[in-house]
C-alpha cells in the first residue's frame, strides 16, 4: 500500500473517531518535484522538493470545512482533524452541499513513470545543455522539470483511491542581442523525462530567433493568422475556464449554450484521461472516476464540466472534474484534447496572400468571460506571410479578441496535423492541440501603442 | 525551528556549498468566502517546513522538506548542495554576493487584533451578511464576500551568521456584485477588484465597512449594464487610486525588477526595457512622478522587518522627479549589476527559492485632490477599479480594463459608461502625468497574487497610491 493511502486511511479514521456522525473526505499527495532553471545560456536556479500534504474536508449536520497541511505526524493529523471539525460546526448550513461520492472503479490508466519522478538534477542538466548548444552566439532561458507521486482518497461514504503519475516539460527560447529583442520558442511536455529531446527544442527555437532577428513594425488591424498550439492552448484554456465549467454556466457567465452550434465544425474538443498521452490520475478531487466528455463535438457544444456541486444544482451526476478551491471556481478539464486536421502548418502558410504567424501569446486577461473578449500579446517568434510565404519577422502585436468568435462556424480555414502538449496559462499537459488557420485575428496595438 | 534551519545550512556548507541559508517556516492561513449568502469555501491550511538554499559556481541550488527532524534538514541542505553541483553542466560567471549587514534579530508585525482570535462564526456571519445586502438589489445575479488571513513564523540563518525570526501576520478580503446581461456581465468590486490587504491584523478587515459599502457597489454593477460604452478616442483621464496602483505595479514594479533587467526571468515572466546603464539618466516619466520602493511602512502588504536574505527592509528611491533612479534587486542581482543591495527577496513559502519581489512600490502623494483634479479637467474619463490587466513582457505595452468609468465635462463628473479601457505605452504614459492627488487620499494597496518564477511564487506587495491624471490617452479599445 502506497503511504498516501496510508496517511489518508489514518485521517479517515481519526475523523470517525472523532465525530463518528461526519462525513469526511480525505485527499493525500505525496511526491517530488523538480526544476532546473536557465538564463542567459546557463543554470542559475536549479530546485528540488519532496512533499506530501494532507486534504481534509469534514461535513457535519451539512456544513462543511476544509483544511490542508504538511505536517504529517501524529500531533499535525490530530491538528488538521479537530481543527477542520470545529470550523465545520461554526460555519453557517450549507443549503448546496451534495453529499460524497459513493464507491466507484476508476478508470484503469497509467501516466507514471517512477525514472521521471526520481530524476536526477544531472538527468534536466543533460537536456538543458542539449538545448543550449543549440543556439550558440543567441541567449538561452527556461526550464526543464519533472514531477511524480501518487495521489489517494478516501471517504466516510467508502471510496478509496489512488493513482500515480508523472510529468516532464521542456519550456525555452533562444533570444538574440543583450537586449533580449527577439526570440525564439520551444516546448514540449511528457509523462516521461525521457520523451523531451532538448536538441531538437533547442534548434527549434534558435531557427525562430534567428528568423526575428531583424523586426519591423506593422500596423494593427485584421490579419488572417497561423496560430502554433501555444496560441491555441491558451485560448482553450481560456474557453475552459470561463466557459465550459458548470458554475460559470449556472451563475450566467458562460457563453456555453449546449447543444448549439457555437463553433467551427472542425471543432472537436474531448477531455479523455483515459487517452494514452495524457497526464494525471483517473479521478478528482471528490474521488470521482473522470469521465471521458465530448465537450464540443463538430463544433457543437455538447457538455460542461461537473464537480458534485454543480451536479446537484444541475440535477445530474458530477463529471469527475472537481479540483482544490472547487467551491468557489467551479470545476475544470486536466486532460484536454482538440482532434487534429490534417493541413501542415507549410501549407496552411502557402495558402495564405497576406496574414500572420504567431508563435505564442503572452500576458492574457479576459476583458468579460461572457463574451470571451481577451487581450493579450505575441510574444516569441511573430512573422508576417505574404503571397504564400514567410516574408519576415514583425514586432510584438496586442490584441483584443473574443476568443469564441475566432473559432465561430466558418472562422476556421484549416486544422493542423502537428498537434501536441501546449503550454498554457492554466499549467502543463493539460491541453494537447494542434495549430490552427482562421480566418481572422483583431490586432490592435503594436509597439507603439 | 531555528535549530533546523541552522542543521539545513551546516548540511550545505558540510556539502561543499560556498554560502549557504536557510528558512524555517510556519504559515497558517484561514479563508472564508460565500456566495450569495451560501459560504462556499472556508478553509485552513497549514504549512511547515524548511527550505534551503546552496551557492555553488554560478548557481543556486535549493531543497526543501517538511520532515521537522535534524537529520532530515541537514540532509535537505545538503541535497541542496548536490543540486547546486548539478548545474555546473550548464555554467556561467561565478555568482558573488553583495556584503550586508549581519543581524541577529528579532521582529514582528504590530497588530490590535490577531485575525485567528475571532471566531469563523463571525467571519461566516460577515461575509453571508455582506452578500445579503448586495443581493437585496434587484438584479444582482452574484454577490461575492471573501476575507484571508495568514499567519506566518519564519526563522531565518545564513552561513554567515545571520539568525533572525519574524513573525508576520496579514489580513484583508473584499467583496462584488456582478450583474449578468444578455450578451455580457459588469461587476463592481469593493475595496478594490479581487480584494484589498495589509500587514495587522482583524482591524483592517473591520476597518473596510463591507456592510456600508455594499448596497452602493451593488447599485452600480447593475447601473453597468445598460450605461453607455465607453466612448473611443484619445481623451485625458483620471484614475482612482487603486487603479493607479495597478498601473505602478506592472508598468513600473515589475519593470525595475534587476532580475528582469539582467534575464533571468526571460523565459517566464519576461525582461525589461530598462538598461541598468541609464539609471540616473532615464526618463520615466514627468517631473511630478516620484516612486519609492518603502518596505518599512507600517500596515502595507509588502512590508516586513528583514527579507528571506536577512537584509534589513529599507525605502529606497526608485523614480525621482521623472527620472529613473533605483531597482529592486537582491544580494546576488546587485553584486552583478555593482549596485547596492535592496533587501528586496521573498520566497513565497518555506519551498520555494526566494527571488527578487517588489516591497511596497508607490507614489509620493502629490497636492492636488480628486475633486480638484475633475475640475481641472475639460474632456475626459474618470475610471475606477481594475477589471483587466495585459502587459507585454518588457513591460512597455500595457492595455487596462476598468469596471466603471464616468464621463469628465467642463470639470464636472457626468454620465457612467461601462467597459472602460485604456492603453498606451509605460513612459510615454507617465510622461503625461500631470495631476496628483495628496497626502490625505495616499492609500497602501496590498496585492496577494503577484506571480512570478517557476515553479509559480505568488507574492504580496503593496502599492502606495493616489488618484492621478494623466493627458491625450487611447481610450475605448475593444474587441
């Protein structure tokens, strides 16, 4: 038995010893992370942590608290317990409280890889020098890390969990000039340290950055845009977020309206834990399996995410999609895929008279989630296309965008068969996306404002 | 505590480290929140345990571990040494550290009320209370009230014999209404968007009057919806002042970051368009800009006694009238960049490697008031409350949402327009300021969530401000 069904099993029943009449939910991870951090072409900042923290929710005539700590004893545990306990009594009754998920199977998956979880410093070194020597005569910065453990559950009502996964990302530009003035991205995420090749990132980035060497200036406005999967995965994590979780539905936020055709019908758009590439375990924060969801499927909107909460207010079952600070954001998608095209980002470029190539988005805030108006910037690597062609490097564009009309039904002009783990604003390995060519993008600021 | 944070650093030393330090921490925290007089979130969480940081060639090295053993934080540190080793793989210039004071001290936040001594029923109560109020106005589709708490012990030594314990306590929360359309939301938040916070204690929370202010903020989220848009154009405007906060925050705070300026957080958090050649020199903004980086006043988020490097919090200039004069910097960035340490390095929690994060970085008050400052002005946009921030990653590109704004003719407030924006560039913006508040609308807005490095720190930094006006800016962008 892994220790964190252990600790969990102990504050379980610590809590029924307690206060044999609450319902208790105990949540435990345990496990190590690592990063090693680089800039100006070396290691500067290079960080390691094993941690194991303890969740607790208890539930007593209805009203519940929730407590976390590091500190794993037995007088940390009596701590958490009591304390968590007597808040619980003291808080106004909670008309909303959905009860515990009952015992279920999880669905049987396997994103672990203990090599990755074990890393050793040497092991991130090796692929950051790789991506380094890339680029000789430009500025490297990044990261490359590795994480794993294992997560559990348990509740009062009988389920009992756990699960073990891993991750790895290789996040970094190359940047020409002392003064940082353009540069160059790469990215790739894993379950396994070993998948993330940072020679090929690394010669990657550097071609970008030599290509932006030389910037100029252009004028804001409507362009066609080529948007590589750091620019699509931003905006689905925005779509997530605002849109496909059942408290912003609920509240009136969301542009959500199930079963209409809200986007391209090139649009599918899944979250699968089950899906060999993903990340994560098969079951939430609740101790809810995850259940595969068509979230958008031939661009229409067909299912929001649930914890149990929303479920109950919704009058069905959660999704299995509940995370940390749930009560007051709502749930939300870790495994998200939108299908694949088959146009090469070569000839969705070759199509194009006059657009833009942007490799990422920067800095990101939505201006009203109802209307999934964001502005942003591009950052990385932005480059005008002309008569089917790459013609030249461009200063960084603001923009202001709903991000629901960019994918509207015949926004789209083609989907990319590159698709992959895309940095995001809500963590890695947690949208997998391909590029994207739509038909038009609002810039409206440039370097001068 | 303080025994494991000296095991951790004689771990590292005993591993080969050149410099080694180490922190200690407890941190308690206690969150309520509700929604619509339902409290959705109340929480307690506890953190403890050491971190410690291992000099080695060009790089830190740094562990940290939960297990409060001897054994365990001198293990940690002397993990931190082998990961230190590590990077010599990649390696640059030696790193050296700036000399500063070597203290042995002791230094706690002044408080009237530890915010743990009042009972949850009473925040519960307060926050379902404030709720209720917004709600009582007709179409208020969300009413929010949510307050925080921390509660922080932190001992810190160095290899250099520094040993100091602070205890540092925080409180604060805030409140909204938002109204839902047809086709879009509107919200108005009080004290400021996302909540307004300090160093003390209960008093800062109770000293907010969220009771007294709901039924108005309330009102004027669903005013919003069907007030007119805010006009485009290039007009003057005025900002209240935790939106001026806002603007110093991103357009200055982060900018005068000296790990920024030298690339250290290129591929994250991004650079600066500052040059460290120019400081004395350049051009920040008008001759009425004086910014400091204060981390010594009292009740601001961003103060302490001694930063996670034992440096003593200091004030230090950063803009003098218009020009560019100081940065934020740490014992390491400073050594690179031969200027003097600042005292300016947190980590946000006990695992996590401190870095250089902004104190209180503010504005001198000015003499002028808010009511004087509409009457001066003969075409323009008054705009309160932070709804959207974006700003590109040298800091120089900024575009800002608000939640309200009020049209400014002949001198006088006039009609609420909704969706008010604002953008521009940071000195060329600061350039046009020209009319400041004064002292007795100087406010010390706390921020919990600033972001930067990785893994992820969030930090707490406060911003003192005033109301300021500033000429011919590009309003009304939209999407």
């Amino acid at each position: 038995m892994s220790r964190a069904l252990e600790v969990a099993d102990k504050v379980l029943e610590m809590v029924a010893r307690a206060a044999p009449a609450a319902d208790a939910e105990v949540a435990v991870s345990d496990g190590h992370t690592a990063l090693t951090r680089f800039a100006n072409s070396f290691i500067h900042q290079n960080v390691g942590e094993a941690d194991l923290t303890v969740m607790l929710r208890a539930t007593v005539d209805g009203r519940a608290a929730s407590s976390s700590t590091t500190a794993v004893g037995d007088e940390g545990l009596e701590r958490l317990v009591a304390g968590t306990l007597a808040a619980a009594r003291l808080r106004p009754e909670d008309p909303d409280w959905p009860g515990l998920a009952g015992a279920a199977p999880v669905p049987d998956v396997d994103h672990y890889d203990e090599a990755t979880e074990f890393a050793e410093p040497a092991e991130r070194a090796g692929i950051v020098k790789a991506f380094v020597d890339r680029g000789e005569g430009l500025l490297a910065a990044g990261y490359c890390d590795s994480e794993g453990g294992t997560r559990a559950f348990v509740n009062s009502a009988g389920q009992r969990v756990s699960g073990r996964s891993s991750r790895a990302t290789l996040d970094a530009i190359h940047q020409v000039g002392e003064t940082f003035h353009a540069a160059g991205k790469a990215h790739a995420t894993s379950s396994r340290l070993a998948d993330l090749d940072g020679s090929a990132g690394g010669a990657r980035a550097a071609q970008k950055a030599r290509d932006s060497a030389e910037p100029t200036e252009l004028e804001p406005g409507r362009y066609e845009v080529v948007l590589e999967p750091e620019c699509v995965g931003e905006m689905l994590s925005f779509l997530m977020f605002y849109g496909f979780n059942a408290k912003q539905l609920i509240e009136g936020q969301s542009f959500v309206a199930l079963g209409e055709r809200q986007f391209d019908e090139s649009i599918t758009l899944v979250d699968d834990v089950t899906d060999p590439r993903a990340i994560g375990t098969a079951f939430d924060m609740e101790g809810t399996p995850k259940r595969s969801l068509d979230l958008v499927r031939g661009g229409v909107s067909e299912a929001v995410v649930h914890d149990r909460r929303t479920a109950k207010k919704m009058d069905t079952e959660s999704t299995g999609h509940a995370i940390p600070g749930g009560e007051s954001w709502g749930a939300f998608p870790e495994n998200v895929f939108l299908a694949a095209g088959d146009t090469s980002p070569a000839d969705m470029i070759a199509s194009i008279d006059r657009g833009l190539l942007v490799t990422e988005f920067n800095y990101c805030r939505i201006l009203d989630p109802k209307t999934q108006v964001v502005t942003g910037l591009t950052r990385n690597g932005t480059f005008v296309i002309e008569n089917g062609k790459v013609a030249g490097a461009i200063k960084n564009l603001r923009f202001t965008q709903s991000f629901v009309d960019a994918l509207a039904p015949g926004a789209i002009r083609a989907v990319g068969n590159d698709a992959r783990f895309a940095a995001a604003e809500f963590g890695m390995g947690i949208v997998h996306c391909p590029t994207l060519h739509l038909a038009s993008w609002n810039f409206t600021g440039g370097a001068r404002g | 505590m303080e025994e494991l944070a000296e095991a951790a650093v004689e771990g590292a030393i005993d591993a080969g480290a050149g410099y080694a330090d180490a922190r200690a921490m407890v941190t308690r925290t206690e969150s309520v929140d509700a929604l619509n007089q339902v409290v959705e979130g109340l929480r307690i969480d506890e953190s403890s345990g050491v971190g410690v940081r291992a000099l080695i060639g060009s790089s830190w090295g740094f562990f940290a571990t939960q297990d409060l053993t001897t054994s365990a934080a001198r293990a940690a540190g002397a993990r931190a040494a082998e990961i230190a080793r590590a990077s010599a793989t990649v390696s640059g210039a030696p790193m050296t550290l700036a000399d500063v004071p070597i203290n042995q001290a002791e230094w706690a936040t002044p408080y009237t009320e530890h915010p743990f001594d009042v009972s949850l029923a009473e925040k519960g109560d307060l926050v379902v209370a404030v709720t209720r109020t917004m709600q009582e106005v007709a179409g208020v589709a969300l009413a929010r009230c949510e307050i925080t708490m921390w509660d922080t012990d932190k001992y810190f030594v160095s290899s250099q014999g520094h040993r100091i314990h602070q205890h540092i306590v925080e409180s604060g929360g805030g409140m909204d209404a938002t109204a839902v359309g047809e086709s879009e939301t509107q919200r108005r938040s009080y004290p400021q968007s996302f909540g307004h916070y300090g160093t003390g204690g209960y008093e800062i929370i109770r000293g907010f009057d969220m009771p007294g202010n709901a039924q108005r903020v309330a009102e004027e989220a669903v005013a919003l919806l069907t007030a007119p848009e805010c006009p485009e154009g290039v007009v003057d405007i005025v900002l209240e002042s935790s939106q001026v906060a806002l603007q110093i925050h991103e357009s200055v705070g982060h900018a005068i970051e000296l790990d920024r300026i030298l690339g250290w957080e290129a591929a994250f958090a991004g650079t600066s368009w500052l040059d460290v050649n120019k400081i004395g020199s350049l051009r920040y903004g008008s001759d009425i800009m004086n910014i400091k980086a204060d981390a010594t006043l009292p009740g601001s988020l961003g103060s302490f006694g001694y930063d996670d490097e034992g440096t003593p919090a200091q004030s230090v200039d950063i803009v003098k009238e218009g020009t560019w004069v100081g940065v934020l910097s740490g014992r390491d960035s400073a050594a690179v960049a031969g200027l003097p340490p600042g005292g300016m390095v947190r980590g946000d929690g006990y695992n996590r490697l401190p870095m250089v994060r902004m104190t209180n970085v503010g504005l001198v008050p000015g003499d002028s008031n808010l009511d004087e400052i509409i009457a001066a002005t003969d075409d323009g946009v008054y705009m309160a409350t932070n709804r959207s921030w974006s700003i590109d990653d040298k800091r120089l590109n900024f575009q800002f949402g608000c939640e309200v704004g009020w049209e400014i003719k002949n001198g006088k407030l006039g009609r609420m327009v909704r969706n008010p924006t604002y953008t521009g560039i940071g000195p060329e913006f600061w350039a046009s300021l020209d009319m400041l508040g004064n002292e007795s609308e100087w406010v010390f807005w706390g921020v919990p969530n600033c972001g930067k490095g990785q893994p992820i720190q969030s930090a707490h930094t406060g911003h003192p401000a005033v109301p300021a006006r500033f000429r011919n800016v590009r309003v009304g962008v939209k999407g």
